[in-house]
C-alpha cells in the first residue's frame, strides 16, 4: 500500500456563542480548520484534521498547515501509510519543527491503518477502557457573573468538569474564580486556565487570594520556568498545557514535581503517534492527563475521542467535544456527547465518513 495523493480542504467552523475568548483579549468568532485527505494506490482514504486557535494561541496558524503540507507532501508520495514510525521520521527529516502540520496526516494514516485492520483506531492505540468518558467544558472569558451563570446551563448538558477560561486582570479573575466556584456542586471539579496570561506575581496574587477555593490553576505564565515558580508557591492542584510539547520536558516537569495533570494536545505533539507515546509515558509515570487539541470539528472530536478511550480510566482527567460547541457538521459517524461524556466509535478507523459537500473542492491536492 502506498501514498498515492494528499488533499487539503478549509472549512470554517463558526461557534453556537457567536466567540471563544480567553486571555489577553484573545477572541476566534470563526476557526480556520484544515481537514486533510491520504489516498493510497487501492483506494483507501483516511481523514485528519488540524485547527489551530488562531495564530496567537500556538507556534500555529491555519493557513501554515497548508503551506507546510505544500512542502511536506510530495516527500510523502509512495510511501506506506501503514509504517508510522518510518512516515514520522521522514516527515521529520523532510520538514523540521511544525508538528501542527504533520499531525493531520498522521491521523489520516492511523485511519487508514484502523480500516485495514478492521478496527477502531482506539484498539490499536492500546484498547478501550470503559463504556465512555468524561468531558469538560471550557467557560469563555466574560464578566464574572456572567461566567458563572453559565455553570447551570452547561450542567443541563451533563458537564461535570468546567474550565474556567481567566488569564485577565488579577482581580477580576479572583472574583471570577471565587463567583463560578460558588456554583460548583460536589462531585464537580473546576480548573482555572490562564492560558499564560499572567505574569509570576500575578499568578502569585490569584492563588494566594483563591487559597480557599477547590480549584485546579492551568498554565498560569508563559514560560515553564515561570509557571514552576507559581507550582512551588501554591497548594492548589497543578495542570500544565502550553509549554508541554515533547517528552523532553514532559519528563522534566515530572522530575521537577511541577505538574499534577498534564494536558496532550494532539496537534502539538505532531499527531496520534507521538501523542501516544506522550500518553504512555504519562500513564507509566503515573501522571493524569487531559486528552485533546487545540480545536477542531468532527475530524479532530473522533482522534481525541479514540486517544481518550484508550486512556487508563483512573489516569484521564477529562477530555473534550468540540465538534459541539459549533453548528457545522464535517462528517458522519463522529462521537456525540452523551450527558457530559462521550465514547469512540466502534467502527474501523476513526469511524467517521467526510461530508464532501460541506467540505467542497481541495484547496491543496499533491500527487
């Protein structure tokens, strides 16, 4: 089996709540998704998927996943889709850094792998624990009443999990932590996410002042140095996402005690193959995890779901849905949630089939 041809397809993926806001002011009303097609010489085609949060979030943006599939691509043309490590490899030689742009084709190929062997690409990441799992739902930045007016409606839904997006004015986000921790019912867990938005003492001043409140604080600062200091300053629980990119500093920030949860984003690590690794060292080392990616529609929803599913019960912290918070569907067979979960699906591959007509012409095809 080889790769015969590679197609890109853009496709805009508004939002039910009309913005996703978070810190600094950083606000996406309508994401760029690229949804990426691997077709090989008999006919089997695997989909995946990479949406970037906008070029200000990560060392990503939209239109470079087209860019660097441009020049990725034909170094990919008649190789086996099947043999990851060596596609992995290549793709690393070929085009160094910008893991964001090798990861949809990574999962493509997981697809395809997953369709051969007539399994759910879960199964072959380790096999599925459980009937399901457990989701969150991120609370985008407003004023602090309005955020925690949403806890109840996102309860309706069946979040148990609920992500508290600050990273603002020190201040205001301690009244936004303590307004919306007032709404949390036992049994529930709320994560405050900086998303790197403070500076040290910042960060310094929201813990100090929220010491009371049972609260998980994400990825307070920019750097891993800087959210280490905040880690040794506070008793709150510790969740690290941003500056987590390889096992590298993975297995740093175990040695250093920095983290209590780590979050693996899919797209930042470069795909399924090398998240998966991410996700065996943490399961090894006894680290939770939050299994997700920066966005996506349904493409991107059913890799998180199968990487999730796959994941020890007790070692998942939460993972996520996003192919809910908007109103375009990309392709049918994708997980739904279910009352605050979701399962993978059942079918060989990720289960999903692309609706071309929501996806249109390729913008980009390499063959």
């Amino acid at each position: 089996m080889k790769i015969e041809a590679i197609r890109v397809y853009q496709v805009d993926l508004p939002l039910h709540e009309g913005s996703y806001n978070w810190s600094g002011g950083k606000s996406v009303q309508v994401f760029d998704s690229n949804i990426v097609e691997v077709i090989t010489d008999d006919g089997t085609a695997g989909y995946g998927e990479c949406c970037p949060l906008g070029p200000f979030y990560l060392p990503a943006y939209a239109d470079g996943v087209r860019s660097g599939i441009r020049e990725l691509g034909p170094h990919l043309i008649g190789q086996d889709p099947l043999l990851l490590g060596p596609l992995n490899r290549l793709m690393d030689k070929a085009l160094r850094g910008h893991p964001y742009v090798k990861s949809p084709i990574d999962i493509a190929c997981w697809d395809i792998k997953g369709q051969v062997a007539k399994l759910p690409v879960c199964e072959l990441l380790g096999g599925r624990y459980g009937d399901d799992f457990v989701l969150y739902r991120a609370i985008s930045q407003q004023d602090p009443a309005a955020m925690a007016d949403n806890v109840q409606s996102y309860r309706d839904q069946g979040y148990r999990r609920f992500q508290l997006k600050v990273g603002g004015d020190p201040d205001v986000d301690i009244e936004r932590i303590k307004q919306v921790a007032a709404q949390i019912q036992p049994g529930e867990k709320l994560i405050a996410d900086a998303n790197t938005g403070w500076l040290m003492h910042e960060a310094a001043r929201v813990c100090r002042a929220v010491a009371d409140v049972d609260v998980y604080i994400e990825q307070p600062c920019l750097t891993y140095e800087e959210c280490l200091s905040v880690r040794k300053r506070t008793t709150h629980p510790f969740v690290l996402d941003e500056c987590i990119d390889g096992l590298d500093v993975l297995m740093q920030g175990y040695n250093d005690l920095a983290m209590d949860v780590v979050n693996i984003k899919i797209s930042k690590f470069g795909g399924l193959t090398k998240a998966h690794l991410a996700r065996e060292l943490c399961a090894q080392i006894g680290v939770a995890m939050t299994i997700e990616d920066s966005w996506g529609g349904d493409i991107t929803t059913a890799a998180i779901a199968h990487l999730a599913h796959s994941t020890p019960t007790d070692l998942l912290f939460t993972s996520t849905d996003f192919n809910s918070y908007g109103p375009v569907q990309t392709a049918k067979g994708a997980p739904q949630r279910d009352n605050g979960r979701m399962a993978a699906s059942p079918a060989p591959g990720l289960g999903v089939e692309p609706l071309m007509g929501v996806l249109g012409e390729p913008v980009l095809e390499i063959c």
